[in-house]
C-alpha cells in the first residue's frame, strides 16, 4: 500500500479567497486617504472567506453584477446563528473562473475588507471609489475589457483615468480624497449609489 496523503477538498470558499491571491493582486497597491489596498489587507478577507466569516453563496447578484457585497455588521443574528462579517454573493460558480468576475470579486472584497478591518469611508460613495479604484487597476493589469451601460462605462472611465493619470500600475500611490472627485461624480450619477 503506497503513502497517504492528507488533502482537503478544494471549496469554493478557497477558489474565491484564491482570487485575492493570485496575479495581478501583488501588483495592486495604493491609499486612498487612510485606507490602503494592498496584497496583505486582501489577504484579510481571504482569510475571513477560507474561515467562513464572509460566506459566498450563488444567487441573484442584478442584471449587471457578477458578484455584490452585502455588510452584516450591526445585524442581528438568532441564538445559535453564525455571526458572520458579511457575504460576496456571486451570479455562479463560474465568475470565479472569468477574467470579468475574478474583478468584481475584487471589486466587493474590497468593501468586504472595510467590515474586516473595521475601516469606516466618509461615504458609501467613497467606499464604491476606492473598490473601483481597485476593480480598474485589476482590470488594466489583466489586459480585460469591460462593458456596461452609458452610466456604468462613466464610473470606469473615470476610475481608468485615475489610474493612468497617477501611474498607480507602475508605483504605490498614496491619493487624498480630493484626488477622486471626478470619480466619485461619476458614481454619484448611478442610480444605484445615490
């Protein structure tokens, strides 16, 4: 009889903490403010996944999204209940698998990880500035286009610019709230984040 080896069974809790480790995430770093996203702080809500504190069920996500992030924080659960941090709630198991949905995971891991390390934006509209700061610089490094509506291509032009007019895909950048302006009207725009 040959060796046995000790294997856990792959989950998808790990396929999508998976995502917040691989290529380009290394290359992902900046500072919006006081909040830094980098390599270590996505290794938090990875982390948070794997423990099952952030569950990521497959379910409705709307007509646009791949995945959406919903806090848990200040809710209350029942006697017994799990009290997790939050959920990434994904469209179907494949999003972890598509150049797209890999970025949206990004994208809500990155408000996941506010719930995480207790980090409080201003606004919700600056959290959605700093999680399109990341999903565009996910985006752009992994050579992925993206498509949407009139109101949605605006929010990604402007973070696409930011990007590009800060080179924060060649250098860590440390930017003031005052910086995302532009962004942030754009986000303001959507219906969604008004």
């Amino acid at each position: 009889m040959g060796p046995t080896y000790n294997q856990t069974p792959v989950s998808f809790e790990s396929d999508v903490a998976q995502v917040l480790r691989a290529t380009p995430v290394e290359r992902i770093s900046f500072k919006v403010h006081d909040i830094a996203i980098d390599k270590s702080q996505m290794e938090a809500v990875a982390k948070a996944i794997e423990n099952q504190d952030i569950s990521v069920p497959i379910g409705s996500t709307g007509s646009q999204l791949g995945a959406a992030y919903s806090s848990f924080v200040g809710r209350k659960f029942e006697a017994g209940e799990k009290k997790l941090i939050g959920e990434i709630k994904l469209s179907s198991e494949s999003v972890v698998r598509e150049p797209v949905g890999k970025a949206a995971i990004f994208h809500e891991s990155v408000h996941a990880l506010m719930d995480v390390k207790k980090i409080k934006p201003p606004s919700m509209q600056d959290d959605e500035v700093v999680a399109y700061l990341a999903d565009a610089m996910y985006l752009k490094m992994n050579r992925t286009s993206i498509s949407g509506g009139e109101l949605e291509m605006a929010i990604y032009k402007a973070a696409f610019a930011m990007v590009d007019r800060h080179q924060m895909l060649t250098k860590r950048v440390a930017l003031k709230w005052s910086d995302c302006n532009a962004l942030r009207d754009a986000i303001r725009a959507h219906p969604a984040y008004q």
